[in-house]
C-alpha cells in the first residue's frame, strides 16, 4: 500500500513541528523530585541545535548532550505583563560579548555558560506538533497547546544530571541519568559473603546500600531475590562501582521508572543467560509491545537477514564455580557431533564439548574431570559462536554443559541483526503514552520482506534531535520469538 505524501488527520493535512523543552533547576540532596519544578523556579529552554540521549540496560549510568549557540532564548520567569498586549514596550535589545546583537523580551535572558552549573538537575521533553492550521489568541494559548500534544503524557525523554559544561561556541552540556548520584555514595566493608541483591539494595535490607540517594530497588526486582554469589567490598567502592562490577556476571543493573514517574535502580540477568525469571526480557511488565512497522515508522534500515546452518552454530557457556572458598570463572563451548545422524544415532554423542577452561590442580585434587576429549584450543572462526551465561551461581561443569546445550536446541537460527532508524513519534502513534526503552520487546512488521517480522529485544537506543529531525536508532541483536506460521 502506497502511503500518501503528507499525513492527514480528521480529513486535513499537517504540518509536523518539532517541540523540546529543558527544565534545569537547583537539585535536591535529600529527595530525587518526580513532578516538574514551577517554571518560576528553574531555566526553561525551548530551542537547541541538537540534543543526542544514548539508553542501554548494559550500563548503569545513560547519557545526554544537549547544544545550543550562545543567544539562546531562556526563560527565567514568568512575567504579569502580557507579552502579545504590550510586546512593544516589553522588548529590548542586548549586545553580547562577541558583538551580536539580539533581541529580549522580559522574563527571557539569552543563554550563557555561566548559566549552568554541575549537580543542576535537567530534563528533557521532546516530541512532535502536528499543526492543523487552527488560529490561537496569542502565543502563550499556542504553546499550551503544542506542549500537551508534543509531550504525551508529560513523560520525559531524559531525566539526570548536568555533569559538564562547554564554555565555547556552541554551548554543550553533558549530562547524566539519575544513577549518576550513586557514583558519590560509599558502600559498607563487606565479607567475603555469599549475599542476594536483597541484603544489598532492598530498602530496609542487610546493608540497605541505596539509602540516603533517593533511589530505590524496584519491586519486580525485590521478588526474584536474585543470588549474587560471594562477594568481597571495601569502603573504598562506590555504589556505582558495585553495580557496575556485576555487569561481568551477566547482571546488569539499570534505572527504570515507574507509571507514577518513581525511578528505580532495576537488576536483571543477560538475555544470554536463557529465560530465567530474573532475565531483562522479564523486566517489562507491561502488557504492550509496541509495534514497528516498516513502510511506516521506519526512516532507515540497517538489519541483515540471518540465516545460520546449526552445522556451523557454537554455544560458548560462561558459568562460575566455587573452588573452595573461592568463585572461578569457568568457560566451556558446544557444538553439534560432524558424525552425528539424528535421533536415532546411538553410537556418536549429539554434541561435542570444545575450548573448556583448564582445570586447576586443585579442582582436579578435588575430583574434578576434564569434559572436553580434546586439549588443544579449537579454532571456531568459521562458525556463529553465540556467547551464553548461567544464571546460577556455583554451578557445576556438568550444569554448564547441560544449559549449554539446551540454549543450542531452543536457540533461534532465522532472524534479523543490526539496527533500524525511526521516526521519533512512534510512542505516540502507536501506545499513546509509552516511551521506547531499552530492555523492552518489540514487533517487527513487514509485508514486503515477512522473514523480518518477529519479537525483538531492543538493546540500545541512540535519540538525535535538532535541525536534522528526531530520530531514534534501535539496537535489535536478539530474535526473542517468530510468527506462528498460518
């Protein structure tokens, strides 16, 4: 079906006009507020050159940048006078350092490096207005009007900290996401202990380590009581560090916010590490997936078909053990016997165990046995080695191997890899009020090319705004599940 050259709504064409807004204000030490500060209360900007958010689960602390020239417009207060009555008497001009002159009006200034400083709190809405042509009384009922539809459900696209600030031209503020304060919070010595993120994060806990930084664990994540193994801290760690220390065991910490605007500090394991209660792919506990459909919300389109023979497919599992007091690190890979027939084959072992970490002198004192015939380290270059971690925590050789080769039976060979590039209203157009995040699934649609379509694991999710348009390019490495076929 051949889309028409401008979108039409209630039998008109529009015009869409893209709408930011950044609030920066003061920050409170003591509370992470949820709900906008007045706008007499905080910097109001409205206009930029650019603004890039970077969103993964694999990393606790997200990104933001936000550019705009020296002169910006920045509102400061809200004034009695009315602006569009007496513009002729409210208006004045300033010259800037570098000579320009621009025009003022009062209650706005024009934007300086000394405006900004680090710790502010910023936030950023952005979005789209579609301009039916619809006459208002005055610039302040349209902006009213272009914000309630731009900014669905006032939910904002970034919500953090300023952490540096440029003093050239254009201005540049970098900026970071609420886990930023955990980077400024020191943990209790510890252990070694065998601890579950409960005793460490869970309000009223062991250890209760997110005290004090307006964060909280979230619910969903207080439920699974996930098993850390042992562990050792000193006080010399930050929060930050300690969650950011896990991301080797395949946990990711992230933040996520609740449908009142709550933010919380999330724990999930790898998608990798198989559909284990506590996995990312169970973390969205919403009903709707949003559903992109090529010929409509996609601007760019980067994924490659994959097809892969499970001849030439790999499973290479990552476990820890305990050796004694300590956790080990134990690596092993699985692919399918060459000399293997199928079902019936009772001669040949369905899968042969490669490249398994050399067991120690101690392990082997302990009884431990190689489960790999061969020594030497196998050259896997010409297959699809797809990466696995286990969840649990002292698992058995054994035990890896096993949940080795059920990932290899249940792994999904047909799909896609690679990203697409969206338009950035598909919240709107498609749940109404929910924002696109990483760790959340998603449908692909497409008529054209159906191999595509299926539930994808959004990975990481890179907005752009500014003169160039909004744009949010998705991270889609893992097909989650395919279409039943009719």
């Amino acid at each position: 079906m051949k889309l028409p050259e401008a979108i039409i709504i209630d039998g008109k064409e529009c015009l869409d006009i893209l709408c930011c807004k950044i609030l920066i204000w003061e920050a409170n030490s003591d509370v992470i507020e949820i709900n906008d500060p007045d706008e007499n209360k905080c910097l109001v900007i409205r206009e930029c050159e650019s603004i890039e958010i970077n969103d993964t689960y694999k990393k606790l602390i997200n990104s933001a940048s936000v550019r705009f020239p020296r002169g910006t417009v920045i509102k400061r207060t809200i004034t009695s006078e009315n602006i569009e009555k007496e513009g002729a008497t409210t208006i004045y001009t300033e010259r800037l350092i570098d000579g320009t002159v621009v025009e003022k009006r009062k209650g706005y200034s024009t934007a300086q490096p000394t405006d900004f400083k680090v710790g502010q709190r910023i936030r950023i809405y952005l979005g789209y207005y579609k301009d039916r042509g619809k006459v208002f009384k005055n610039a302040t009922e349209r902006l009213q009007a272009m914000e309630k539809e731009a900014f669905v459900k006032n939910v904002p696209d970034f919500d953090g900290y300023i952490v540096k600030c440029s003093v050239s031209t254009p201005i540049e503020i970098k900026c970071e996401n609420l886990a930023s304060g955990l980077k400024r919070k020191n943990v209790v010595k510890l252990g070694p202990m065998t601890v579950t993120v409960n005793d460490l994060l869970k309000e009223g806990g062991k250890y209760d380590l997110l005290r004090g930084t307006g964060l909280k664990l979230h619910p969903k994540t207080a439920e699974r009581d996930i098993n850390i193994g042992k562990i050792q801290l000193t006080e010399d760690l930050t929060v930050a560090d300690v969650l950011t220390e896990w991301n080797k065991y395949g946990l990711y910490s992230f933040i996520r916010k609740d449908t009142d605007g709550t933010p919380y500090v999330m724990v999930g394991h790898t998608y990798l590490s198989g559909n284990v209660a506590s996995s990312i792919l169970n973390t969205d506990g919403s009903s709707d997936t949003p559903q992109i459909q090529f010929d409509y919300h996609v601007a760019q389109d980067n994924l490659t078909l994959m097809n892969c023979d499970p001849r030439y497919l790999a499973v290479s599992a990552e476990g820890f053990k305990f050796e004694g007091n300590k956790q080990i690190k134990y690596n092993v890979t699985v692919r399918l016997n060459p000399e293997w027939t199928g079902q019936n084959d009772t001669e040949h072992q369905k899968f042969q165990i490669l490249n398994e970490t050399k067991l120690s002198k101690k392990s082997l004192k302990l009884g431990a046995i190689p489960k790999s015939k061969i020594k030497d380290r196998v050259n896997l270059s010409a297959y699809n080695v797809i990466p696995y971690v286990s969840s649990q925590i002292g698992i058995s050789e054994d035990e890896l191997i096993k949940e080795a080769e059920a990932f290899f039976e249940g792994y999904n060979r047909n799909g896609v890899e690679g990203s697409i590039t969206i338009f950035g209203d598909l919240h709107r157009t498609n749940l109404g009020m929910r924002h696109l995040e990483s760790g959340m699934k998603v449908v692909l649609l497409d008529k054209r090319e159906p191999e595509k379509q299926g539930w994808y694991l959004i990975e990481e999710i890179n907005t752009k705004f500014g003169v160039n348009g909004f744009r949010q390019t998705l991270k889609l490495p893992y097909c989650i599940a395919k279409p039943e076929k009719e």
